[in-house]
C-alpha cells in the first residue's frame, strides 16, 4: 500500500483542489504540481489524515525506548497466552528517533496513530501451523512469517504463498542499545514539539484575527 500521510485535514485539503462544476483543478494542489514537471497525476490515490485517526489511548509498555502500546496479549478461554504468539505487528516497527519523536497536534504519536490505524490487533506468529493453534484468540487478524494471513471475522487468505513472504528487518549493530533515561528524555522531546505545535496554531490564529479587525477598521474608516 502506497499512501501520502498528512498531519491535519488542511493538509488533504491542500492537495487537490476543485472547479465550480466539481471537477478537479490541475493547476493546483498535487495536480499542479505534477504539470508543473510535465508529470500528471493519473487515476487515484490514497491520502491518510493523522488527525482523523482515532489514536491508541491505553498506555505504552512501561520504560520501552520505543514507545511499545500496552496491548493486552491475546488469550484462550482459560486465560493462558499463546505460547506460540510473537507479538503485535504495530509492536514490531522499529521507529527511527525523528519518528518516534514526531507527534501530532493533539499530542500523540506515530505508532498509536498512524500505525495502530492501519494494523490494529494484528497478531504475529512464526508459522502458519502456530497461527492456526491459536485461532480461538484470534479476532484482529493474524499473519504468519511464512506468508499465512488471517483478516479480521475469521476471513482466511489461501494459495500460493511463495511471493507474499513477511519479514520484518532487524535493528543491526548497536543502533537499538539506549541510555536508561533515554524514554524520560524522549518523552520531553515529544512534549516540547507538541508544544510548540500548539504555539504556532495559536499564533497563527491570533494574526488572522487582527488582520481581520484591521481590515475591517480600514473599511469603517473608508
């Protein structure tokens, strides 16, 4: 899947505009901008808007550098966890420091926006065999790393699996070893962009505003 992110709805807005009668303006947005470089934007495309996400609000794991979410592992009737069970897909992103740090207006980040938007519960097992085991706590979905794939309400996706391998890419060298307080700094970082997220809307508001009141003074005074 291909898709622009965008952080507001202006942002979707910004990228394709329209004529009177409701058809699209090629000399703007996206559009002009792909014959602006004699490469027209042809068919569709998909356009996430972080702010319409509805964001995991449960928690991370406690002291996890990369901002874990506090998913509950899925369980059997009896209580007991899969053994077989890996962890959840939206877990197993590692988040590079400019990512992990980005949030959006309303304070939160990539992975409980964007990512949990996408894949959601989806659950992660070694081998189609082990995925099947755990079937009865299965209700997300569920993939396995020898390409077998369950859809939420129990849609099961046959045949040949040889060119839909999954494979997630593994954190080499000592690039996913942090200082203890790495979280608590981090934290501050995504709070302090935040912040200044907020400070800029405000003062972008603001000088509407008195534009606003200077037009409309220089009108009385015309």
């Amino acid at each position: 899947m291909l898709a622009i992110v965008c952080s507001t709805n202006e942002g979707v807005n910004a990228l394709e505009k329209y004529n009177p009668e409701g058809t699209i303006n090629c000399n703007a947005g996206l559009h002009g901008i792909g014959s602006s470089i004699k490469k027209n934007v042809n068919g569709r495309f998909a356009v996430i808007c972080l702010e319409s996400f509805r964001p995991y609000v449960e928690g991370f794991v406690a002291n996890d550098p990369q901002k874990k979410l506090a998913i509950p592992k899925p369980r059997f009737p009896n209580e007991e966890c899969p053994a077989v069970f890996i962890d959840y897909a939206v877990n197993m992103l590692y988040l590079e420091s400019n990512n992990l740090s980005f949030v959006t207006s309303s304070g939160h980040g990539l992975r409980e926006t964007l990512f949990y938007g996408l894949l959601s519960g989806l659950q992660v097992y070694r081998t189609r065999n082990e995925m099947m085991s755990a079937l009865p706590c299965i209700d997300e979905g569920a993939v396995s790393l020898d390409g077998g794939m369950i859809k939420k309400n129990g849609m099961f996706v046959l045949g040949s699996r040889k060119d839909v391998e999954v494979k997630f890419g593994i954190v080499s060298g000592r690039s996913g070893v942090v200082p203890p307080n790495y979280s608590q700094v981090e934290e501050v970082v995504r709070r302090l962009k935040w912040e200044s997220t907020k400070l800029a809307e405000d003062i972008q508001r603001e000088q509407q505003l008195l534009d606003h009141l200077k037009a409309k003074s220089a009108n009385k005074v015309a």
